[in-house]
C-alpha cells in the first residue's frame, strides 16, 4: 500500500519511459488544440482532393464521350 505522495510520484516516475517528460495541463490542453488544427486542415485537404478527383473522372468521361462522338 503507497503511504505518501512522494512514494506515488516515485512510482509514477519509474513507470514513465525515459526521455517523456510530464506535461503541465496548459501545455497539455495547448498541444491537443494544434492537434486539432492540424486535423482540421488534413481534412480540408482530403475534401479538396476529393474534389479534384471526382473533377478529374468527370473530365475523363466527358472525353470518352466526345472521342466517341468524333467517330
């Protein structure tokens, strides 16, 4: 049974791997909001290329159509 703090964050400390330090909450919470920007924009980029992509078929199909017209 852990009696103090001291003892709980000694513990804590050998089960952490080496070269992780702990993060204060600020830092913690500021992090997770440039992960969230970051996924933000990835998914805008996806939808953009989503786009392009069903822009692309479109073309494409529209010059089968019009290569099989010419014949």
């Amino acid at each position: 049974m852990i009696k103090n703090k001291k003892t709980i964050k000694k513990r804590i400390k050998r089960m952490r791997p080496r070269g992780i330090k702990s993060m204060k909450q600020d830092e913690f919470l500021e992090t997770m909001g440039r992960l969230d920007l970051i996924d933000e924009e990835i998914k805008k980029e996806k939808e953009l290329y989503e786009i392009k992509i069903k822009s692309l078929k479109l073309e494409k199909e529209y010059l089968k159509n019009r290569f099989k017209e010419r014949k």
